[in-house]
C-alpha cells in the first residue's frame, strides 16, 4: 500500500510553495500519495499546479512588514502571534493527518506541521538565520529558538548542494541542530527544456514578497523601465488578482504566471530582475540567466545572500534604495552565472522514505 504524505509549505511569499512542486513531483513519481496543507496563496499556488490531489486550509498569520526599518526587528514584535499560530498549527494538522491517514509530513518551515504518529520532516535553507548588526548580541538566542523547534522533528532536509560551492553559505551551518541534515539539491521546478531559442523579451522582473515593498519596487521598476526601448516583462506575484495591467510602451505585465511559463519566456540572454529570496536564486541558477538581485529592505535574509553571492561574481547585487537599471547593466556583462551539477539528492531521499 502506497504510503501517504503531507506536504504543507509556509505562506509567507510564493518560495516555500514553489520549491515545493519538485518534492511533490518526486513523490508522486515513487508512488507515493501526497495531499497538500497550506492557506493563502501558497495553497492556490499548490492547487493549480495539482489540481487532483486533495488540499487542506492550515491557521495563516499574515504578519505586518515595515515600510522602512528591520525586518527582524518587525518579527519579534509579532512573536506572540506567531507562537499562537504555531500551537493552531499543531492541532489543524493532527485533524488532516488523522483524516488523510498520513504516514508522513513534510512541512516547508511551517514549526507545528508535525504529530506524533507520522514520520516529520523540515524543509529549510535557513538553521543560521541572520539578524541586524545592532541586534548581534541575541544572535545566539533567536537560534537557540529556533531550534528548538526544528529539533522536534525527526529530520531536516537542506535544499542546497552540501559542497564548497553552495548558494545558501552560512545559513545552513548550525551547531544548534540536533536531528539528522540531508541535502537535497537545488530544489525548482524551473523546466530548462522549454527555454525558447529566440529571445522574447530583453528583460524579465519577477515580483514576489510582502506588501508594502513589492509595490514599492514594482513602482520603481515601471518608473525605470517603462520608457525604455527594451522589450520588458513584469511579472507582479499576484496571484489571486484578476484585473489585468495595460501594457506601457515596451513593458508588459503579468499578474502571475506557472514555472513552466516563466521557463518558456527565459531565453538565456535575457536579463532577470528579482529579489534575492532563496527559492527565486535556485530557480535563477538552474536556469543559467543572469540576474540583478534587489533584495526586500531589511529582510536580512535576502540582503545576506545578495551580499554573499554577487561577492562571488554569480549575480549583480543593488539595494532598493539605490536601485539603478543603468547601473546595474553596466556589471551585468562582467559576471558569470553559477554552474551547478545535476543532483539526485531528492530522489535518494524519497526512495529513503519510501523504503523506510
């Protein structure tokens, strides 16, 4: 008898949903029955892209971001709610995971996706998250929290390569955690296949993140952009809008599109504008395009691995504040995408599962 699994991503911003598409893939192909758990637009991410399988609504907080200032900071304002949800989380879960009769959960950083009689299994990138310069001093404590929380379950799967040439450098190097690290690859479901032979558009943004700042830098990039002689596509991240955005001159716009899409319309030579989060980085190295990467102001996340990476020569790092098409097109020639060599750390995982 097939063995049945959960897969339930976090919904803050679309990564966590979309680096789980492979996973499910993987699944499906070992024969394993999946059922997927989410809210927002993570869930409506998961449900187009697998329409025949059972889905399930989990507790969603939709914390607040600062229009200026730390993230980090912004967070720990809102950790009450957040442990809150945590516990609503647990208890929604253990209700799916009896009514599916789950053997296993997956949970994409979701700390309560777990019970006590399924196998569990946390996916992140981020065991060492970072925290502002003028917060280095609870550095070790926020750690130690977190994991607490990850050491509940039984194993942590890392997507990223596990060698020297790593994308996520220090975020997946942790002393505080205790269960087994499995890595499992650059997890996306970017299909390199059906990238067109001629270019289609010059430039590509890709928009995701939290409000207020996706408008903000969506603002900026029109405001740069939709003067310009090339051909440009905007992808807005807003997946649940149904009103469509006239085209400006050269500059057309898409409130959401699929991997498959968005690999469809990526020629090689086409230049990417994106935020600097994680999932978008692995979909951006598997496909060899170069990149400007602006990180989310004060997502300290974000600014590390636009810092670490661009420090590498891999990608052309700016600030929002400072955030110059002109400028960054000037560097953009100069660098040379990562080469990464195809993985089956995925699939050696699954088959563990499937055979454990």
């Amino acid at each position: 008898m097939a063995k049945r699994v959960i897969i339930a991503p976090l919904n803050w911003g679309l990564g966590h949903a979309t680096r789980c598409i492979p996973v499910v893939h993987e699944l499906l192909k070992q024969g394993m029955e999946v059922v997927i758990a989410s809210n927002g637009q993570s869930l409506a991410l998961l449900e187009r892209q697998f329409p025949a399988l059972q889905s399930y609504i989990l507790p969603g907080f939709n914390p607040t971001y600062p229009s200026h200032g730390k993230m980090t900071l912004a967070m720990l304002k809102q950790l009450p709610k957040f442990l809150y949800l945590i516990e609503r989380e647990k208890v929604a879960t253990v209700k799916i995971a009896r009514k599916v009769k789950a053997d296993c959960i997956i949970s994409d950083n979701r700390y309560g996706a777990r019970t006590s009689f399924t196998k569990n299994i946390f996916i992140s990138h981020q065991i060492n998250i970072q925290v502002p310069e003028n917060m280095s001093q609870y550095h070790s404590l926020i750690n130690k929290w977190q994991a607490s929380y990850i050491n509940r379950f039984d194993e942590c799967w890392i997507p990223d390569t596990g060698n020297e040439n790593n994308l996520a450098g220090k975020l997946v190097q942790s002393e505080k955690i205790k269960i087994p690290l499995y890595f499992s690859g650059i997890l996306s479901a970017m299909n390199t296949q059906l990238q067109p032979e001629e270019k289609v558009y010059d430039m590509i943004a890709v928009l995701s993140g939290p409000e207020p700042q996706r408008s903000m830098f969506e603002g900026m990039i029109i405001d740069q952009l939709s003067r310009s002689f090339s051909r440009t596509l905007v992808i807005r991240g807003r997946i649940n809008d149904p009103q469509p955005m006239p085209q400006r001159g050269n500059m057309e716009f898409l409130n959401y599109a699929s991997s498959d899409t968005i690999a469809s319309m990526l020629h090689k030579d086409t230049i990417v504008i994106a935020r600097s989060g994680y999932s978008t980085i692995m979909d951006l190295v598997k496909t060899g395009c170069r990149a400007i990467l602006v990180p989310t102001p004060g997502q300290t996340e974000q600014e590390y691995l636009a810092t670490y990476l661009s420090s590498k020569n891999y990608f052309v790092a700016q600030k929002q504040s400072a955030f110059n098409v002109s400028e960054a097109m000037e560097k953009i020639s100069a660098i040379v995408p990562m080469s990464i060599t195809p993985s089956n750390g995925l699939a050696s995982l699954v088959k563990r599962l499937v055979n454990g």
